[in-house]
C-alpha cells in the first residue's frame, strides 16, 4: 500500500517515471551511449514496476508504463538485430521524433495526474496533544424535531423520543486529545476503520460525484496523525464538545484535518455519518447503507426535500449528544469517562451540515455555539438561534446563489447572540473540507488557497470562535477572525 509522504510520488513511482523517460530519450543518444541508456533504464523499470506490482499501482502510472512499453519494444529490436549480426534499423530523426514527443508526454502525463489526484497527505495538528481517534456505533429513535428552547424541555423530549417506534443506526468518530501511545503505533487510514471500509467510501463518493472511481483511489492509501484506540489525555480536561455533520452526500471523516487540529488543541470532535444521506455507511456487521438523498429538478420541491433532510440530522445531532453525555459522565464507564465536557458542546457542520447545526441549535439549548461552514440556512424559517453563530463563507460572486447571503444575514442578524460572518477571499464551497488536499487545485472547485492553507484557515478560524464562545478566552475575536477575510458582526436587536 502507498502511504502518503508528502510528495506527489513515492520512490518506486518516481524510479519508474525516471526510467521511462531515460529509456524513451535513449534514441537520441549517441551510439556508444545508447545500449548502456537501455539496458540501465530497462534494469530500473524492471525493479520499480515489480514493487509497485507488490504494493499497489496508482493509476497515474498507466501511461508512463504504456510509454516504457513502446520505447522498450523498439530498444528490445535493436538489441535483437545486434545479438543475430544484423544493423539495427532505425527510423529517419524525423520521422522517429512524433513517437518520441508523444511517449515524453505520456510519461510527463503521470507526474502532473499524481500531482493532481495525489494520495493526500494530511497537515500535521499543531495543537500540544496527540490525537486519538475512536469510533462508535449506536441505534438511536429516529426522533422528529424538538421544539422547546429551554434546557429542560429540550431534555424532557429527548428522554420521549428515546420512547418513540422506529431506530436509525449512527456511526459517530471522535478525535480526542489522546497520551502518549506506543512508539509503534500505526495512524488511522483516512476514511475508514479499516482500508475495506476506506475503499468502500472512497468508491461511493466519486459515484455521488460522477466521477470515475479511479480517480479518488489515492484516499484509501492516505493515513490520518491519529492513532486508533489511543488512551485520553489524563491532563487539560474535561474537554468540550464538537459535533460535526457532513455536506450532503459526505461522510464522517470528510473535515479530518479540521477536527485532528481542533483535537490537538483540547476539544472532542464528534463527526455523524448520516445513514441514507452519507455516500456510504459501512456498518460493524458488514452492512452497507448507501445514500437515497436524489435531487428532481424542481426548486420548490427540491427546498422541501432540503428542509427534511436537515431536520433528520439535526434530530441525528441531537441524539449523539445525548448518547455523548452518558459516556461523558463520571459515572459511566469508557474512555471519556469524566472527561467529556458535554456541558460546552458546539455543533457545526459543512453545507446542508451547517443548516442541521443551526435548526439542532434553534431546538435544543444544550448546545452553546454553532459553526456553520457555508451551509445555505434551510430549514431555519420559524424560529432564531439563541446561541452565537459563526458562518464561514465562500466569496460571494455572480454565480452564487442570490438568496444564498439574504437568508443567511437574516439568520444571523435574529439571533439573540452576537453573530459573525466571514467570508474567505477566493474560497470556494469545498475550501471548507479536505477536498484540497486530494482534487486538483482548480479555483472553481477548491479555491485558490493551497492545499494545507485552506484547512488551516477553516481550523483556526473556528478554533478561535470556539476558545472564546466555550472557554471564554479573552481577547478581540472579531480582529483574530479578520485575520482571515472579511468580517461581519450582527448583534442582538440588529446592531452591527
């Protein structure tokens, strides 16, 4: 299996691609260097292509192998006309250097496609702790909408729905501020519990996007900085709460880079597969739920199925905090056992995920902040979030939605906190998640931030509203979330 280094090639990869294009150039060279050429070139083929045979091709090398190919079979001519007397023939200059041009950029083509669909490697957590990542599986009411605000009411129906017909399985990760593990221990593959599950997920999101399954099978190979099963920190706690749903169609680990940064700083981040809404939820039993989350056409109809979708997870939200205070109490048993601060718990989320963040916040007091990474406010009509709200957003521009930045303002200006907006400069919808670290750097798709940059700015700009919301760290957040765009502030009562 390649693991990520770093690099868009690893050694066997980079051996081939050298390789090729010496064993393709050879042609040009004089006589008495061109056997040596072949034969070294062919040598280093030979021993670079059987490891990666033994480890796992990537794709990208298709065409800089189909380039050795054909230049090693005219080399592999010469060679043979030698060995029986003969003079090899070879083609005029001019009409040997078509073939030549075209293998050069077969094996050039393979750099620039593991440049653009790399294995990706995810940034480092600067944060003073280790991360540990765990992840749970629960069967919870499939609970309709709470509508009380206090803290009481909201728990009083929690308990009742507990009581309600019907169940959907959640499977919930965490990454936590972990100890110290063992020297050898080995990080989380970046999608799954297991590199099964990761090309399960990985397959399903490319179909979700119509795009060919090959093009994304860079992510199974990609390891997270968090260790499986790590022990808690024993310092530093209890640790406050962040829960996260994914955009529609995504999955759990869609924000890892995000939630091992928030982990190394001292929060426990609870990402919620969404069944029949995530690409693909692998079950502990084998099971594979696959999304049924399909779009008509029709704006109005589409709006509803909108509304509905985000009200179940934020039903699906609310219930993972509720199941999160039991193995956050001290007298439970588990490893966030005493912990947990479940008593400062934010909940966030990525496109329709930050509309589920706001309608869970506006049902259920519980949670004491909201993160919303440039979700369209559905579903929000009816009521106002009482807890603050930051909203990260895509540069606005002619092409986004026009009701997009109204509907949006009116949420946050009816809140009964002070709110904040930031619009990231040259950010686009996916600059908010992982995507930059595995999709080509095209502007329209993931902005032009960099790959390590955009998950930066979306870390620290929330870890910065989180440290003042939840731990009340001092300090002028409206000039630390400047720091990355512009910022907007709507007070209670519509001031500014």
């Amino acid at each position: 299996m390649t693991v990520s280094t770093g690099a868009p090639l690893s050694a066997p990869e980079a051996l081939t691609v050298l390789g090729a294009l010496v064993l393709v150039l050879a042609r040009w060279l004089p006589g008495r260097w061109r056997g040596p050429a072949e034969l070294c070139s062919g040598a280093l083929l030979v021993g670079s292509v059987a490891v990666l045979a033994l480890t796992g091709p990537r794709w990208q090398l298709a065409p800089v192998v189909a380039a050795a190919a054909v230049a090693g079979a005219f080399a592999l001519a010469g060679w043979r006309a030698r060995r029986s007397g003969r003079t090899p023939r070879r083609a005029r200059w001019w009409a040997a250097l078509p073939g030549s041009v075209v293998c050069v950029a077969l094996v050039v083509a393979g750099p620039v496609a593991a440049w653009a669909f790399p294995v990706p490697d995810l940034p480092g957590p600067t944060g003073r702790f280790p991360v540990g990542t765990r992840t749970l599986e629960w069967s919870v009411p499939a609970a309709g909408p709470v509508r009380g605000k206090g803290t009481h009411r909201a728990k009083e129906r929690s308990r009742a729905d507990e009581r309600g017909k019907g169940s959907r399985p959640l499977v919930v990760q965490l990454w936590y501020p972990a100890g110290r593990s063992e020297g050898d221990a080995r990080p989380a593959p970046y999608l799954g519990r297991t590199e099964a599950e990761a090309r399960t997920v990985s397959a399903a999101l490319a179909d979700y996007s119509g795009l060919p399954g090959f093009l994304l099978d860079g992510l199974p190979r990609a390891r997270t900085h968090a260790v499986p099963g790590a022990p808690v920190a024993e310092d530093g706690g209890p640790f406050p709460l962040v829960l996260f749903s994914p955009g529609l169609g995504g999955v759990r680990t869609q924000n890892t880079a995000w939630a091992e940064e928030l982990a190394s700083h001292g929060y426990v981040v609870a990402a919620v597969d969404h069944p029949y809404d995530s690409a693909a939820v692998v079950l502990s039993d084998g099971r594979i739920l696959r999304t049924r989350v399909t779009a008509t056409g029709d704006p109005a109809k589409d709006e509803a199925l909108a509304v509905g979708w985000t009200r179940t997870r934020a039903a699906d939200l609310r219930a993972v905090l509720t199941r999160l205070e039991r193995a956050g109490s001290g007298d439970a048993d588990g490893p966030l056992a005493g912990r947990l601060d479940t008593g400062k718990a934010a909940v966030t989320g990525h496109s329709i995920g930050g509309a589920a963040a706001l309608v869970a916040a506006r049902e259920d007091a519980r949670f004491d902040a909201v993160v919303d990474l440039d979700g369209y406010p559905h579903g929000t009509a009816g009521g106002r979030v009482e807890q603050p709200v930051l909203a990260l957003t895509q540069e606005i521009g002619p092409d986004t939605d026009p009701d997009y930045l109204p509907r949006l303002t009116r949420v946050l200006a009816s809140g009964g906190a002070v709110n904040y907006r930031l619009t990231v400069p040259g950010a686009a919808h996916l600059t908010f998640t992982d995507a930059p670290l595995y999709l080509p750097p095209v502007p329209g798709v993931v902005g032009p931030l960099g790959r390590t940059e955009s998950t930066r700015i979306t870390a620290d700009a929330t870890r910065s509203f989180l440290d003042a919301t939840l731990r009340g760290s001092p300090g002028d957040l409206r000039s630390a979330l400047a720091a990355h765009g512009e910022v907007t502030v709507h007070r209670p009562g519509g001031g500014r």
